[in-house]
C-alpha cells in the first residue's frame, strides 16, 4: 500500500506553482494594459487551480450516505452560492440608471446653452424696444412744448442679462464639475484620487506649470505638449481628442480655471515637454 502523503507534501510545490503563475499572470496583464480588476481575476484563478490539484492529491473521504449527503450537498450549495453573490458584489457592476445620468447632464448642458441663446436674443429684442418706446416718448414732450416734468422716458431695461459672466469662484466650480462630468479622473490624478493605472499624469500642482492658454490647447489637441515620464502613454494616444466637438466653450473655458487653480508643490506633477510646433 503506498505511503499516504501528509498535507505538506501535497500543497508544497503546488503552491510554488501557483504563486509563480499568479505573479506572471499579474505582471503580463500589467504590462499589457489590464485594469486592476483583470489582474485579480486572473490571480483568483491561478488560485482557484491551485485549490482544485490539492483537492484531486487529498487522501479520499468516507463515503456519506443517507440524511448527512443530502446535509453535505446543501451545505456545499449554499457555499458555492455565497463566494459567488459575495464576488459579484465585490467586482464593478454596471449601473445602466448611473450611465443615464451622465448622459443627461451633458444633455442638460447643451439644453441651457440652447436656452440661453434664445433668451439673450430675447433681452437684446427688449433692449432695443424700451430704446425705441424712450425715443418716442421724447419726441412726445417735444409735441406738448417742452415739458420735461410732463413725460419721463420709460427706461424700464433687465436688470441683467442672462449669460452674464460668473464670479472667479462659480467659473472654478463649474470648472470642477466639467472634470467629473468628462471623467478625466479615469486618467488623472488629483489628491490622490482618481486613476489606479498609469494613465495620466497627476494635476496637483499643473497650475504651475502650464499657461491657461496651453491647457486650452492641449484639452482641444492633446499633441501640443506631452508630460515628461509619459511618452509612451501619449504615443498610444490615450487622450480623447473629441473635446472640441463635445464640449461647449464656456465649459472648456472653466476646466482651464479650475485647472490653473491646482498648485500644490508637495506633489510632483510632470512638467509639460512641448513640441516643437508648440514650444514656448
């Protein structure tokens, strides 16, 4: 009769095994670009194998019969039922109502703007009809000799025109809002939050290091400049180049403000290396 192995023997190096295949697999996937939750996945499974050859090396259980086989079956079902509703909540999960609510905040963006052309348009039209109604009300005191106590002109105008321009503050937080609203946390960085990967580089301190018009430039065109250390990520073209079509102007106009605000020197922000097109 062979030798029953102790537990040791079975899982030694079928763990070496297995932490060898999980740390390749992590670093191949890395390597190719893999979010993080694909690099856990695949380690889970290098695992998962590693649990099932240990199972096929362990010494064989006493055969269950009667009530304790159908215990161990429903036993091993809820096991199985629980790791599985427990990853399911652990891993992203698509919310379609999530999406749908990014959608209509740009949406809503474009409706404002839409609404506040037709309203400036409106103001312009009542300016020009309250100018007119003054001139004619002039021109009645004229009639009626000269009385200037008689008639005064009207002169009833808004107070403000819609669109008026905002406040460095209410400009620094629209600007904020454009950020998440376009998601560029998925590839920046700002007080350590936002991208796992290295996407990006960090903003922390991008206020001193571009001018607001270079930034401008490079949300429209993102080959104006790229930031030193990521060379290889602007060759793949990571950044959209699509703004200038989906965003409005007042919108890129307070990303820049909000942008220019980010000076932290504790942090070390990439300094921009401009092409030669666009040096400075």
């Amino acid at each position: 009769m062979a030798e029953q192995k102790s537990l040791f023997k079975i899982i030694k190096w079928k763990l070496v095994g297995a932490g060898s295949i999980g740390v390749g697999l992590w670093i191949v996937t890395g390597i190719l670009g893999f979010p993080s939750v694909f690099q856990w996945m695949f380690a889970f499974y290098a695992l998962l194998g590693f649990a099932v050859f240990v199972m096929l090396d362990l010494p064989p259980m006493k055969e269950i019969t009667g009530g304790k086989a159908i215990l161990a079956v429903v036993v091993f079902y809820i096991g199985c039922s629980t790791i599985y509703i427990a990853a399911s909540h652990l891993l992203p999960q698509y919310d379609p109502e999530w999406e749908k609510g990014k959608i209509a905040k740009i949406l809503e963006k474009k409706r404002e703007r839409a609404a506040t052309v037709s309203t400036k348009e409106l103001y312009a039209k009542t300016r020009e009809l309250m100018d007119r109604a003054d001139a004619i009300m002039v021109k009645l005191e004229g009639l009626e000799g000269g009385d200037t106590k008689a008639i005064k002109p009207v002169n009833r105008k808004p107070k403000m025109a819609p669109g008026t321009p905002l406040t460095p503050e209410q400009l620094v937080a629209v600007g904020k809002e454009a950020y998440d609203l376009y998601e560029c946390y998925n590839c920046h960085k700002i007080g350590g939050k936002g991208a796992t990967k290295k996407r990006g580089p960090k903003l922390d301190n991008i206020g001193n290091l571009v001018k607001p018009e270079d930034m401008k430039r490079k949300i429209l065109d993102p080959q104006i400049f790229v930031a030193e250390g990521f060379e290889k990520e602007h060759k793949k073209g990571l950044m959209p180049d699509n703004y200038k079509e989906i965003m409005e102007d007042e919108e890129l106009d307070a990303l820049v403000a909000y942008l220019m605000t980010l000076k932290n020197t504790s942090v070390d922000t990439p300094k921009p290396v401009f092409h030669s097109a666009g040096q400075h």
